[in-house]
C-alpha cells in the first residue's frame, strides 16, 4: 500500500473539521406537487460569517474542440473578501471543457442555471479515514461544473459523481439538493481514503443520490439524511459502484452482522447530531404539522415527508426564518434571550463554563449567515422565465429576499461588484444595508423586529404579488422577441434589488431616531420603556440584582 505523509492527511483532516463546524447550512428540497405553484425548489443557508456573499451571473459560453480547463482552487473562507477580489487560483489541474456551457446564477456555489436547475448546499460529517488530498475537485467545483452542463437535476447528479469518480474528490462530506422543474434530489459524497491517486481503478469518491418523493419535502442539516439505498431501483436512487464493497474493506460494515447497509450510519458514522437533526426536524414538522407526533425520535427521522397542505414560496421563505418558535426549543424567553426576547445566539454555539460544556440551540435562522436562497423552477414557463433564484442578504429572520431570474443579462452591481465585504463597509450595498438594519435590531429584538417585519411585508411581499404579472409581461415580449423578455426581466430585477437597498437605509436612519438612547420616540413623543416584568423577575431569581 502506497504511504502518504502523515502531515498532508493531517492537514486535510483537520480542515475537514474546521469546515464542518464553520459552515453549518441548511437545505430544503420541495417537490413540484409540495408547492402552492407546482414549483420546484431548493432553499439554502450559507451560514459562515467569513465568507463571500457576492451573487454573479456567468454567461453562457461556446468552446472550441479540445479546450481544456484549469480546475480552480474556490475557497469558503476567504477572510472576509469577496470572490473577485480573492481570485481563485489555478491548482494546475485540468480537465477538458465541453462544446457549450449554460449561463447561470453563482453565488458561493452554484445556484441556478438557464435550464432550470438548481442547488443548494449544506456540509455533513464524513469518516476521517474518507479524507484524501489527491482530488482535483472541492464541492464548489463540482457545483459549478454542473451548473454549466446539467440540463436535469438527475444529469446533475451523474455529472459532478462521475467526474469525481474520475478525478477525485478532496473536500469533506458533503450534500448538495438538487432540483428542476421535474424533481428534486438529495445528493451526498464523501472522499475515497488517504490512499486514492490518480489513475487508481477505484472510485475517487463515493455518493449517493436519493429521489424526493412528488409531493414531499426534504431537509438536510450538516448530517447525512441518505440511510438505506435500494440499489435495484434507478428511478430513485443513483449512487458510485463499489460502495458496500468499500464499506466491508474498511471494517465500517458487517454483512454478517444482519444489520441492512446504511450510508449515513456506515458511511458518515453519523447517529445522531442533535444540532443537525433537530433542524431537520424543525423543517419536517412545520411542512406537515399533523405528523409532529410522530416525529419524535430525531436519530431515525424520515427521509421526506408529504406536505399537509401545498407550500407558497411565502411559506418556505418564512421556513427559512425560523427560531424554533413556539416549541420547546423557543429561546425568546430565557434569561439569555435578554429583556428583549431576542432569539439569536451568536457563536461560538457551544462555550465551557468551569469546565463544562454547554450548546446554545442551533437554529435554521442562523445570524452569522452570507446569504440564503429559494430557487423556483417551473415547468410550464419557458426557462427564460422560470427559472428564479430569490436572495435574501445576510441572516434570513429578518432580510428581504428579491427575485433574480437566471436568464438575466447581468446582476445589479450593489449585489457584486459595489457589494463590499466583511473587510469593506459601503452604502452602495445592499447586502450591507440588510445586514445594519438585521444588526442593530439586537438592540431591542421585541420592538425592532416589528417595524423590519412590516418592511419586509411590504417589499419582498409586492414582490411576490407582482411576479405573476411580471411574468405575463415577460411573456407577452417573449412571443415576439425573447430578448425584449430577458432586457425586460433584468431591467425589473435590479431596479428592484436598488429600490429595497435605498428603503433598507431609510430604514435603518428611522431605526436609529425611533429607538435613540433606549427610548421609544412616536406619535411625538419621547417614551421611557422599561424592562419587562417577567424578566426583571427572572433576573431577581438569579441572584443579587443590585449587583447587575
């Protein structure tokens, strides 16, 4: 057996890690029969707080025979800078391009593409052991390589598998939901051990990819969801060879045992990761309320659940704001939630005390997050039209998500270019102008988070009342001259995206005259608002309040 240098797997390791616990996404999967519309769609958290939270569209392109492609070196964690500012660095690898690449929308990842087709992402846990350094590919790689040449969810799936397959996959466990117009898929792959090299008969990776029953909705949440694979139905699920066979070489397996095969327990050694599964849980209980009851065990939860009753975008957006309100997870009325109910836990979500070792619940609205998405694709549109991509700047609870068609010609510069970063603060932005509102909403969580819900229902709610008639516009131009439609639906998109930017500062000016120095100014006065009763009580409890 070929040796490698205890240091590089080690490093490997340990950036598998540090991703895993960084950047902890949430994915949602919503079948076409599961949606208000008949969309097709696919949510995404990227959670970091170090990383780029740009959105690009990238054009699409023809290739001459025989162009071959540097495999680019695209990191998550960029300190704080934006994509085109950290320019990705060839690794000098190479693979060969083909004749035509689609136009689509990038943001960290890839996350939809003229053809309809769309993805989010979310890390999951994966054996150290599965870790090698030898692949050309990254998950942001395999993203945006199916981005450019899937026209199906299910093509995207054997796309990004067989090129990792055959030129190796370095990064951690991951998962990927795919979706278009037709159906929606789960996709997870991990790395193929230490020892894999180039040229190696065996698989450079292993993954599995899952079917989302029509009428369903699935979730995933920094673990694996992918338990039992019936590998004589490809209708259902699609998956690398040799995986039970690799499983039994590596003593993760035991057929003798009379245990069935598990990828999510044989595989990613994953049983039960309450930070993980109670999302998905989360997720599961509110698209079908009346199987909470039965959704209590959070180690063995179903793959997908069928909806109770069909979900408007309106509904999974709201998903995406969760704090685990109204169960027994709601942190709005603990002593740590402050006078002021506020939800939100900033990290580190575990923290020692004397000793110990204590987790604040992690929840789907996650503060420290880039960016999220809700994708729309649409099988009785044209692609020009139906495929959407709705984006939300900063954490979800309290953005506005606006809409982004993927055929547009180019995005509004305040979403890239005048974006800023985490290192570059600038009015032009509208990510920026999320997040200062979102933020100092932390100031008065109970009051402040009222007056931003009421914006948002203004704003991101006309937006989805008007898409309709948006839409009947767009094809009424697209009959004549399909690119009068896609000008048109530029046009709409970023003079949208710049007239909430500027309502979003004008909001934040109010914020900060309305709630100055404590007080609540309104109707012409200046009122003093106290601490309420039931936490003063709390506090009382506690100990000594003269002392605080």
């Amino acid at each position: 057996m070929r040796k490698k240098t205890f240091m590089a797997i080690s490093l490997v390791m340990l950036l598998l890690v540090a991703s895993v616990g960084a950047h902890a996404c949430t994915s949602i999967l919503v079948t076409p029969d599961a949606s208000v519309d008949g969309s097709a769609s696919v949510t995404h958290t990227c959670d970091s707080g170090n990383s780029p939270f740009e959105i690009v569209k990238v054009p699409a392109q023809d290739w001459e025979p025989g162009t071959m492609i540097d495999v680019l070196y695209l990191p998550q964690y960029t300190l704080g800078n934006q994509m085109h500012e950290y320019a990705a660095t060839p690794t000098g690898n190479q693979i060969p391009q083909v004749a035509h690449t689609y136009g689509y929308i990038k943001a960290l990842f890839g996350v939809i593409n003229e053809k309809q087709v769309a993805i989010g992402e979310t890390s999951i846990s994966s054996r150290r052991d599965s870790v090698n350094p030898n692949g050309f590919f990254d998950i942001t790689n395999l993203s945006i390589l199916a981005m450019e040449r899937a026209a199906t969810a299910r093509e995207a799936v054997q796309i990004m598998g067989e090129l990792a397959e055959k030129y190796g996959y370095k990064d951690g466990g991951e998962e990927l939901s795919v979706a278009d117009p037709y159906e929606c898929w789960v996709f997870e792959m991990v790395g193929p051990g230490p020892l894999w090299e180039q040229g190696d008969d065996a698989p450079g990776a292993y993954w599995v990819a899952q079917r989302v029953p029509d009428g369903h909705v699935a979730a995933s949440a920094n673990a694996s969801v992918i338990r039992e694979i019936d590998f004589d139905d490809p209708d259902n699920f699609l998956f690398s060879p040799g995986i039970v066979e690799y499983a039994i070489e590596q003593g993760w397996y035991a057929p003798d045992s009379g245990e069935p095969f598990s990828w999510r327990l044989h595989f990613c050694n994953s049983v039960h990761v309450p930070s993980s599964d109670r999302r998905v849980w989360r997720v599961l209980c509110l698209a079908a309320p009346s199987l909470a009851d039965t959704l209590t065990d959070e180690a063995n939860l179903p793959f997908s659940v069928p909806v109770d009753k069909k979900l408007s975008l309106n509904d999974i957006n709201t998903i995406q704001r969760d704090h685990y309100e109204d169960t027994q997870f709601d942190g709005r009325y603990s002593i740590t939630a402050g006078p002021w109910n506020n939800p939100r836990r900033y990290r580190g979500l575990s923290f020692q005390v004397d000793g110990k070792r204590y987790s604040w619940q992690r929840m789907i609205a996650q503060v420290q997050c880039e960016y999220s998405i809700t994708t729309q694709s649409r099988h009785w549109l044209p692609d020009e039209i139906g495929a959407v991509v709705w984006y939300g700047a900063a954490n979800p609870d309290l953005t506005c998500y606006v809409p982004l068609y993927a055929s547009m010609t180019e995005l509004a510069p305040c979403l890239n270019t005048e974006a800023g970063s985490h290192q570059k603060f600038t009015r032009d932005s509208y990510w920026w102008a999320i997040s200062a509102v979102s933020t100092y909403a932390d100031l008065k969580w109970s009051y402040m988070s009222k007056d931003i819900q009421k914006c948002i229902d203004e704003y991101e709610g006309r937006a989805i009342d008007y898409q309709s008639t948006i839409e009947a516009a767009a094809l009424e131009l697209y009959a004549k001259d399909p690119e009068r439609a896609i000008d048109f639906l530029t046009t709409y998109c970023n003079r949208n995206v710049e007239t909430v930017r500027n309502a979003w500062w004008e909001l934040l000016d109010y914020l900060i005259w309305k709630y100055n120095m404590g007080f609540v100014t309104e109707n012409g006065r200046v009122n003093s608002v106290s601490y309420p009763t039931d936490w003063l009580r709390r506090v009382v409890e506690l100990d000594e309040p003269d002392h605080y």
